[in-house]
C-alpha cells in the first residue's frame, strides 16, 4: 500500500512542474514529473499514478490527445485528470470534457484553488478504488465459493453413481462380473452418446440411468436367471419380464437419471427392425438413449462369461454386431460405436483388469468365505 497519493504532473515548462510541485510536494503528495505527452504516457504504464495535472499546449501531442488515449485504456478510466491551461474559450473547455478530462484549473495556478481540486478529485479516486477493490474480492469470494461447490457437486455426483452401480448390483448379485459389466456399458453408453454428438448434460444422465439396466433381474428366479443352458420358451417368456419389472421399479420418480433409467430398464432389448421385446417399437420410436444402451449391452454381454457362455473373442463380437446393423441395431449408432472402438476397447481393458486386481487381493477370499 502507498505511503501517499502520487500525482503526475505533465508540462513541456520545467518552471511549471516546479512551481506545481511546490505547492504539492509540501502537503505530502509525491509528485512524478514528464515533459512530453509521450512521456506522460510512458509514465502512467509504469507507475501506480492517483492523479495527472496535464498541460494543454505542449508541442507534438497536446493534452486534449494525452487524455483520449489515456481514456482508451480500460484500467485508467477512471484516473482523475485536470487540464492545467490558459485557454478559456468554451469550445475549449468543452473539448475538453469530450476528451474525457475530470476538471480545469486556469493559468496562472491559484494554489488554495489548485489543493481544493486535488483533495476532491483524489477523494473521488479513493472511493473508485474502495468500490473496485470491494468488487474484485467479491468476485474473488464468488468464484471461490463456485468452485467448492462444483468440488461439493462433483463428490455427490461421484457417491450418486457408486449408490447407483452397488444398488444396481442387487439385481445380479450371484453373478461376481454384474459390476465390471455395469460400469462398461455405462461407460460405452456415455462414449457413443458423446460421439453422436449428445449434449453434455444428456451424456451425463446417460451414464447415471445406464447402470440400472438389469435392474429388473431382481424379479427374476434363480433356476432361471443362472440357468447354464439355454433356456427354453416358457422360462425366456420370465426372463423377458426383467425388462418391465425394471421398468415398473423406476416408475414415478421425479430424478431425471432414475426417469431415464426407466425409460432405457423397459426398451433396451428393443430392435430396430421391430423385433424385440417388450413392446416390439420400431427405428426411432426406440429412444436414442435405449438404442445406446442395447448395443453397450450386448457387445458388453458377448465378450462376457455368462452361466450359460463363454466370452467371445472382441473380433467375433465385432462382427455380430455389425451384421445386426439396421435390423437390430440403429446404424447410426453402429457407426458411432465403430468409430470409436479405441475407446471401448479402453473402458474394456480398464474394468476387466480393476476385477482381475480385486480379485487378486487376498482378503477377497476370507471375506467370501465367511
């Protein structure tokens, strides 16, 4: 913090300067001399200036000049600047007050009038500045406060999702890869609909509605659910049922993650050409997010051990699903999937070695014992 005000007193007259000074220098401001408009310039870049005593008629550039240029930098606008001259005319004044001047004091200098002026405009700059400091730190504060509550946010939305996958994990909790399975095709979900070029937020509750699939598995038996073979008309009759008993869990909730979720537990089995269950919707009428999700699913399940199967090889998985483009699955989304399949073989490649790490650990075993 300065010690006291610094005025810049600009006069092409070095017995002007010092006769300023003199007036000024005694009631305890600093004074900072220049000769030239260009000087005066160079000057107020380099100094924290509180006041600028500018003379009119210099040669090269006047002082009408000085003050539109200093006037064009946003950080001086407010500087107060008084016109120290001997013109008088009123167009002068006004021109003046054009370039953005604050005052005028006349040739020969008064010096009551001279400090008069000085206190009043640097009272001024003083309340400009407390206004704009006051300003800063309250953007300061704000922005603060903006980013402990996206950390806040970010840590709900981080113990809303793992809430999501380990309550999801009910549904199918006799099967020890439910929750690898449900962390990749959440995670594929969100890398197509990004792809396809979904809004943020869209992508977002995609990935939180995603995981809640299967959700209507809960419902399904046992003898059924974990049948290794293949199951026969009556039981795939019960296990299509997964689809809306999912569907009727979600029902009524005013979150839009678990309303999607409904939406994607009821038509993720859904085809494109109109061939799946439950409801047998057709192209578009099948929302995007359950086109998404169908084919996250079943590439997810084909590479995936299951009671009744063995993984397939990602090149046989591959291969099913682009012979079910535009029959079982939207082509568009096919597309989108293909054309990111780096990412997917990624996110696969990520889950699959986080189970093999937890399965490593040795009191994985004792805890499943007891």
């Amino acid at each position: 913090m300065k010690d006291k005000p610094v005025i810049l007193v600009v006069d092409d007259q070095p017995q002007n300067i010092e006769l300023l000074e003199a007036y000024l220098a005694v009631q305890g401001y600093e004074i900072v001399p220049a000769a030239s408009g260009d000087e005066a310039l160079e000057k107020i870049s380099g100094n924290l200036i509180d006041l600028i005593l500018l003379d009119v008629m210099m040669p090269g550039m006047d002082g009408f000049e000085v003050v539109r240029r200093i006037r064009q930098d946003k950080t001086h606008q407010m500087l107060p600047i008084i016109l120290v001259t001997s013109l008088r005319e009123t167009e002068d004044r006004i021109k003046g007050i054009d370039a953005g001047c604050d005052d005028f004091i006349s040739k020969p200098v008064d010096r009551m009038e001279l400090l008069a002026r000085v206190r009043s405009l640097l009272k001024v700059k003083a309340y400009n500045d407390l206004l704009s400091n006051y300003r800063k730190e309250l953007e300061s504060e704000v922005a603060s406060r903006t980013q402990e509550l996206k950390r806040a946010l970010e840590k709900v939305k981080a113990a809303s999702l793992e809430t999501i996958y380990r309550l999801s994990m009910a549904s199918e909790y006799r099967d020890e890869d439910t929750g690898t399975h449900i962390q990749r095709m959440s995670s594929y979900c969100a890398a197509i609909a990004r792809r396809m070029g979904l809004a943020e937020s869209i992508i977002e509750t995609i990935l939180y509605a995603a995981p809640m699939h299967d959700l209507g598995k809960i419902g399904i038996p046992d003898l059924i659910l974990l049948k290794p073979a293949k199951l026969d008309p009556a039981e795939w009759e019960i296990m299509k049922q997964h689809t809306t008993i999912g569907a009727k869990i979600l029902n009524g909730s005013d979150a839009e993650f678990i309303s999607l979720g409904e939406i994607i537990a009821r038509w993720h089995h859904e085809k494109w050409d109109g061939s799946g269950y439950p409801d047998s919707l057709k192209g578009i009428e099948i929302p995007i997010a359950c086109r998404i999700a169908a084919i996250a699913d079943v590439f997810d399940a084909l590479t995936s051990r299951r009671p009744y199967k063995e993984p397939l090889s990602v090149e046989k998985s591959r291969n099913i699903i682009k012979e079910g483009r535009g029959s079982h699955f939207d082509p568009d989304v096919v597309d989108a999937f293909f054309a990111i399949e780096d990412e997917i073989l990624a996110i696969k490649k990520q889950y699959d070695e986080d189970k093999q790490q937890a399965l490593n650990i040795p009191e994985r075993e004792t805890l499943l014992q007891q």
